[in-house]
C-alpha cells in the first residue's frame, strides 16, 4: 500500500519496504504503551484494506508538540466505500474511553480533500491557526476533534 505512488501522493511519495515495516513496529509497541494506534482493517475474508486509528505523536519537535492524531490509510480499491469514516469513527470512540486529552487532531495536505472530507463527516473542526509546513514545499491542514463536542454528539 505504501508504494502506491497516488494513494502515497500527500506524503511525499511512495515509501520503502523498510519505512513500512518502521511504520507497524511503531503502531504494535504504541498499542502495547498507550492503548491505542492505528488498526489494520480487513475484509470479511480477511483481506487488509487499509488502517485507521489514534496514535500519540510525543516528537516535542513537530510543529503542534506532543499530541494525539487520528489518522487512516486505504487502498485505492477500498476508497469511497466509507470504511475510513467507519474506521476513524470507532478509533475515536475507542481513544476517548482510554486516554485523556482534550482534543485529537488531524491534518492532511490541502490537495487530499478525501481526507478532508473524512474530517468534516467525523465532526472535526478546521483550525487554521495551526496549519505547519512539514516540509518547505508542503503545508499541513490542521482538524481538531474536541473531546466535549464528540462526547455530547454521542449523548
């Protein structure tokens, strides 16, 4: 999934075998450490489709700090189908029952309005003030899911 150069197109390209498997040891060890991470998303015959779920970013150099993010990933053939809003949906339901914090963000670059769209379907709020340049040529749009707003959405 991550070689695919378009599915990858909002992250500076495709990624290497080694930078994939980088990936899932940091979401296995963040699942054991915090309760929470991305999780893989399967088919009826277990088929992986893609991932979804909140991961605790604690890098004190990235633009927004330590913080959590709610974030997914799918195959080409799998989007449209509204599994990452499913998916993004019961990450955040899960997170707000195991961790503690006020807000979980996203953020995506401004081309990906799949993405975006995903957001706005979550109840996230844009938070422009916010927005970070990951790299020079790039920039990062900042959602926010407020944890008092979800949790009155779900009362």
């Amino acid at each position: 999934m991550h070689c695919d150069p378009e599915l990858m197109a909002d992250l500076s390209g495709p990624s290497s075998e080694v930078i994939s498997r980088e990936k899932f040891d940091w979401y296995r060890d963040a699942w054991e450490a915090d309760g929470v991470s991305r999780w893989a998303v399967v088919d009826r015959s277990e088929t992986f489709l893609g991932y979804a779920g909140v991961v605790l970013r604690s890098d004190h150099a990235h633009p927004l700090g330590s913080h959590y993010e709610i974030g997914w990933r799918f195959r080409r053939d799998a989007w449209g189908s509204g599994l990452a809003t499913a998916s993004a949906s019961q990450a955040l339901d899960h997170a707000w029952s195991i961790i503690e914090t006020s807000e979980i963000v996203s953020y995506t670059a401004p081309e990906n309005l799949r993405s975006q769209n995903v957001m706005r379907r979550l109840g996230l709020r844009r938070d422009a003030r916010r927005d970070f340049n990951p790299k020079a040529d790039r920039t990062a749009l900042v959602w926010v899911a407020d944890r008092r707003l979800r949790m009155a959405l779900s009362a």
